[in-house]
C-alpha cells in the first residue's frame, strides 16, 4: 500500500484542441446531439461537415441552427456522404445497432451513445462488423474521458486507496411525472432507467474494480413494464458495489470508491466535470481538486477528441473504454434486467 500522496495525481488527458480533426456527421438530431455539436465546435478542431435525420426538415433546422453544410432526409444518405470520416450515433438506445452497423459498413468509423446497444448481442454484432471493415467504434461513455477520471485512474493504480472494497455510486432523476408515451417508458425504444441513467453507476463500477463475478437487481417497473428503479449489488473479489438508478426522485448522483487506506469522493452529478476530493482513513488528512475549465455538458468534447487520436494513431479501440469492456458492461446489463424482468420487443 503507498503512503498517502502530497498532492493529486495531474491529469494526462490532452487539450481536446489539440486532436487531430475528423469530419463528423451527426445521426439523429436530439437534445444529447445538439449538446456534442456544441462541445467539439467549441474546444476541439474537429469538423461537423453533415447530419442526418429520418425527417429532411428536421435535419435542415439542425443544420441551420449549427452551421453545417449537407443536411440529409435519411441515415444511409449520411453514411454514405464521403466527407464523412466518423458518425455519431446519437438515436434512442434501440436504434443503436442499426445505426452503427450503417456507418460501419459503409466504411465510417463510429462514436455510439451510451449504453452502447439494447444488449451484448447486438453489441456483438457492431464490433464485429467495425472489425470486417477495419473501422474504429466507441461507447460515447463520455465521463471515462474526463480528466477527473484519470486522476482517479492514477490513484487506483498506484494503490493510493489501498486495498479497494466498497464502490458506491447513483443516479436518479425525476421522471414520474413523464406521459406514457415517453421515450423513458416506451419498451420498443428500450426505455427505464438502467440503460438511460443507470449505465452511469454501473460503468463507473467496471471502472473501478472490474467485470463483476456476481450480480444481484431488485427493481420496480413501469405500466409499460420498463424498469422506474432498479438497486444493484455487484461483486469482484473482495470489492463490491452498491448502485441505484431511478426514474422517480432527483437522487444526489454522486460516487465514491473506498480502500483500506483512502477514499475518493465525487461531487454530484458524478458524470460530469466537478470535485474530486480523496480522504485519507480515520480522519487523515484530504487532497481535493476542484472542477475543469470545461464545464458541464461541454465535457463532451473529451471522448471526440480520444477517438480522433486513436484514429490517427490506427487504432480501432481505446485503451480508456476497450471494445471488450464495453461487451462486459452490456453482459453486466443483460442480467441486471433478467433479474428485474425487463425485456424489449424482440429480444
């Protein structure tokens, strides 16, 4: 076990300017897609060249509104544009595989939205299709490529924490007031809140201390038989996680890993830019780094600018969010809604 650090870790992630730049399309043209655009047009040198919507009108006004120059009726005609070198796959979660499965065949690499797809199986077929073509995929989990998260990368891996046994970490928000006809409560669009929120707390485990051994789920669904909340324990060796998810209270979405030695502590919502505080044992002294310069939602230029430098690099994974991890979370996923029973049409 090291002795507890004089100061934190600094952070190893890049100025996101300084990636090489991709011309991107943007899939779908949804709130999450409006936040990107903003968040690499305005800290990265990244290009927003076309965007593609089932509806032209749609995709028109999203053009307009950004300033990007070819806006198309239909996803293929966007896949298919060759100024397009990456596309963001920014559609309800059961539009993922389709989508992604579009761009990587016609030859475009692929940044796709949390949780990555309905499943493991389709999950499957994406990476193995981006594999035939030679083309780079990622989960937009954009919080793994926050320089808050290498500090605590750091820490974990010179044993600042000790022996890690306890990860905690939730993320609610309230929605109990949604119409039935709501994306978050619509199974055909894999609605509830594990894959839409509680994919938060249970990458951030995997983060943490693994691919679980175990998994135990409890929850409570919907009139539409989507899951409203879902409590979690997982457990890798002697560490375990406990997680929560809710569709039906605004929780304090924040997280913390805990170890022999210390614990970092994340201020809410953990996700996002913020605090990091590490506190040493037994009331032991506390290092605490307070939030990054880019704030908020324009965190989001982080995980463009890690895939562009893995392309240039020729790479077709990240290191920081590795292909096999992403499989393992969406197995992890899979047997939390076993347990609760939530099942999407034509699963």
């Amino acid at each position: 076990m090291s002795p507890f650090p004089t100061a934190l870790p600094t952070s190893r992630v890049p100025d996101p300017a300084s990636a090489p730049p991709l011309r991107w399309g943007i899939l779908a043209t949804g709130g999450i897609a409006a936040s990107f655009v903003t968040a690499v047009r305005a800290h990265t040198q990244q290009r927003v060249v076309a965007v593609g919507s089932r509806s032209k009108d749609r995709a028109e006004a999203f053009a307009a509104r950004f300033g990007i120059e070819n806006a198309y009726g239909s996803y293929d005609a966007l896949v298919d544009d060759p100024a397009v070198d990456v596309v963001y796959v920014a559609t309800p979660h059961s539009e993922h595989r389709a989508g992604a499965l579009a761009a990587v065949t016609a030859g475009k690499h692929a940044l796709v939205e949390k949780s990555f797809t309905r499943n493991a199986s389709e999950a499957e077929d994406v990476f193995a299709a981006a594999a035939t073509s030679g083309v780079m995929v990622m989960e937009a989990m954009w919080t793994r490529f926050l320089p808050q998260s290498d500090v605590i990368r750091q820490l974990l891996a010179d044993g600042a924490l000790g022996d890690v046994s306890t990860v905690l970490a939730d993320h609610g928000q309230y929605f109990a007031d949604l119409d039935g006809s709501h994306r978050l409560l619509d199974p055909s669009l894999a609605g509830g809140a594990l894959l839409d929120l509680g994919i938060y707390p249970v990458s951030f485990a995997s983060f943490a201390m693994g691919t679980p051994e175990s998994v135990s789920a409890v929850g409570t669904l919907t009139d539409t038989r989507v899951d409203a909340q879902v409590s979690i324990v997982l457990k890798t060796g002697a560490a375990e996680a406990v997680l929560n998810t809710t569709l039906l209270a605004e929780t304090p979405t924040t997280a913390s890993i805990s170890g022999s030695a210390a614990r970092v502590e994340l201020s809410g919502p953990f996700y996002a830019p913020g605090t990091l505080t590490l506190k040493a044992v037994r009331g032991g002294p506390s290092l605490v780094r307070g939030p990054d310069a880019i704030a908020g939602h324009h965190g989001l230029c982080y995980q463009a600018a890690e895939l562009a430098r893995c392309v240039a690099a020729g790479m077709t994974t990240s290191p920081l969010l590795p292909s096999s991890e992403t499989l393992a979370i969406m197995g992890t996923l899979d047997e939390i809604r076993r347990q609760v029973g939530v099942v999407y049409p034509g699963e």
